[in-house]
C-alpha cells in the first residue's frame, strides 16, 4: 500500500517530489509560516529540514527535479511573492535565486510546477489581478487566455511533449486545461462535461493520463473527499483523505479502484515529467 500512501500524502502535502530511482517521496508542508521538507519512506519520515520561515500560512508550494539543473523549491511568502530557492550540491544548503525575479499572488491563488520532457521548468500560479500567469525556464511571465475562479486550484503535467495546467473556470464552476503548444502559444479547452458541486470544493487537483492516453484529474475536496474526474465527465468516488495523509475507502469498490489506478502506474506527476505507463499489478484490500 505504500504507492497509495505516497499519492494521499502528496495530496495534502503543500508540495513534493519523487526523485527518480528513489525509494523515498520528498514533501513539503506549510506549518504555520514555516516551510519544511520531510522524507516520507512509506512508512515514516526519515529527515525534515526547515526551507523558509516567511511562508503564507497554508500556501502551496512546488518541488522541481530538473535533469540538468539544481533542485528548485518556488513557495508563496507572506508578502505574496513567490520566493524561489536552489539546492547547492557543494554546500549542501538551500539558496535564494536572485535571477528569478518578482512575482506576486493573489492572496487565495495557488501554485504549481512541472518540469517538461525537455527539462525546461515550468510555473504556475493566479496573480494579483486573478490572471493565470506562466513562468518560463527564464522566469518570464505570460498571462494565459483563461478565466479561472479565484483561488482556483490548479495542476501541472508534463506528458507526451506537452504541458498541461488544469483549473477551475469561473464562468461555469467546469475542468478546464491549458496545453502549451510547438508555437509556445497557448490553448484552453474543457476537460470534462463535469460541474463541481457547492460541496465539491476543490482543494488540491493531481492530473493524470489514463492508460489510453486521454487525461484524467483527482480531486481532493475542502472536506477531504477524493474524486477521479475523467475526460468523459465521469466522476468516480474514491473515499476520504484524513489530515496525515491516510487514504480511507468507504466501500470494497473504491479501495480496488484506486489500488488498480496507482498499480497501472497513471502518472502522478511528483516533480518531474511522465515518460511511460508501467503494467498493471494485482493488489489487495
């Protein structure tokens, strides 16, 4: 069960990474106005180290594994600026990068980031003005062509030489998607024929490929309800997520759901792009 507790615990987690090859998921966690990182080894947390003292109170924040660059961390501070620190291999420590420049969020925006397949970093997040901004590998921002509901929840994904960031609309309450193309231009679409409920409050959204490719999104309500949204408009309940991160089923149906989900492999995006599908394994309740 240790692949579920590592999709549950990312969800509540501000943020997180797998390294690759790992056996470890490194997570972030916004207590208070501290930001630390702590090593989950899927069954404890082996280390925590504190990242930020300055962080907003719980904000998000993005974890990035670059194939060919230092480790990033981008939070939100209590100024609302986003705050961006790099890993120093030599001296083992975090440090501020003083070329990332000067963003700012909404007070209920949220953030998120991916690392494309060409290992260009990307970020996201709603600025002041509640536009969807993009920051490039160089940190220049393009607002996107979208209208997303304040305080949205958003989720990057890197698949199949795209990226993707899904929100909430603020028109119609719908999934909708982002997709940078070849011409660094970028398009929206619905994802789904599927309206959030006044108790379906987005939380924390994970996007996902489904085995045929078409893009699936889990959602983590404000009441701790997880949901799979898929391209079709169909929702699958998937039970609850307590508050450490613990996946409980309330029926033998969602437990085989989401067991077989995470044993297919669907791609949870933890800091670094999806490459491939793995084959799926029989688990048990």
């Amino acid at each position: 069960m240790s692949q579920l507790q590592e999709l549950t615990r990312f969800m509540v987690a501000a943020g997180g990474a797998k390294p690759p090859g790992s056996e470890s998921t490194h997570l972030l966690y916004n207590e208070d106005s501290s930001l630390i990182l702590k090593e989950w080894n899927g069954t404890t947390y082996d280390s925590q180290e504190l990242i930020a003292s300055d962080a907003l109170p719980d904000s998000p924040a993005v974890y990035l594994l670059p194939p060919d660059s230092d480790k990033r961390i981008v939070y939100i501070n209590s100024s609302l600026a986003l705050g961006s620190l790099v890993y120093d291999e030599e001296s083992e420590e975090w440090a501020e990068d003083e070329e990332f420049g000067q963003h700012e969020v909404h007070p209920d925006g949220k953030l998120v980031g991916t690392v494309g397949e060409d290992g260009d970093q990307h970020i996201f997040f709603q600025d002041q003005a509640k536009n969807l901004v993009h920051l490039d590998d160089e940190w220049t921002p393009t607002i996107l062509p979208a209208t997303a509901a304040t305080g949205s929840s958003l989720a990057a994904l890197a698949f199949n030489d795209k990226v993707y960031l899904f929100y909430t609309s603020a028109n119609d309450n719908t999934p909708r998607f982002l997709t940078l193309q070849d011409d660094d231009t970028w398009t929206d679409a619905k994802h789904a024929a599927y309206t959030f409920e006044a108790n379906e409050t987005p939380k924390r959204f994970l996007a996902s490929p489904d085995t045929d490719g078409a893009l699936d999104l889990y959602v983590l309500t404000e009441q701790k309800a997880l949901f799979r949204v898929s391209a079709d408009g169909k929702k699958t309940t998937l039970g609850t997520v307590t508050e450490d991160g613990e996946w409980k089923p309330t029926t033998k149906e969602e437990c085989f759901i989401l067991i077989a989900i995470v044993a297919i492999g669907c791609g949870f995006h933890m800091g670094h792009s999806i490459h491939r599908h793995r084959h799926r394994r029989r688990r048990h309740c």
